[in-house]
C-alpha cells in the first residue's frame, strides 16, 4: 500500500485517486506540514528517495513481513 493523498474541500477530507481499502477502514490522518520538521531540504530529499527505495523493493517482492522478521530475531540464541 502507498501513501494516500488527500485534499480539504468544503471542510471534507477527499482523496485524490481512489482507493481500495475496505469500507469501513479506519485511516489515521496527519497533515503534511513541511514546516513542522526540522530537516534540512537535503535531509528531505534522502528521506524521500529512501522511501521510494524501500516502496520499489516491496513491489519487486524484496521484503519481509513484519510478524515473520520478529519471529526470526527472536528465535536467535
């Protein structure tokens, strides 16, 4: 799942594209404010190719789920 983007209109909250999230979803929103971070812009920009990075690998498959990674560590001696 990526991001979701959403715009206020008439005090509503609406998506910009749509979404397949069941009904019902409860979604937890947190406004984009760029001004409320203390990242430089260069610090920004790594953190969005990262991001973009870690989203490419999870499409090509290379990932982990996160219950299976924790029963792994904890299976370590």
């Amino acid at each position: 799942m990526h991001a979701l983007k959403a715009r206020v209109r008439n005090g509503r909250l609406v998506l910009d594209e749509p979404t397949s999230l069941p009904e019902g979803t409860e979604v937890v929103l947190v406004p984009a404010n760029d001004e409320d971070d203390e990242m430089t812009d260069e610090e920004r920009a790594e953190l969005d190719a990262a991001i973009l990075e870690g989203l490419d690998d999870v499409d090509a498959g290379r990932s982990v789920d996160a219950e299976a990674a924790i029963a792994r560590l904890r299976a370590r001696p």
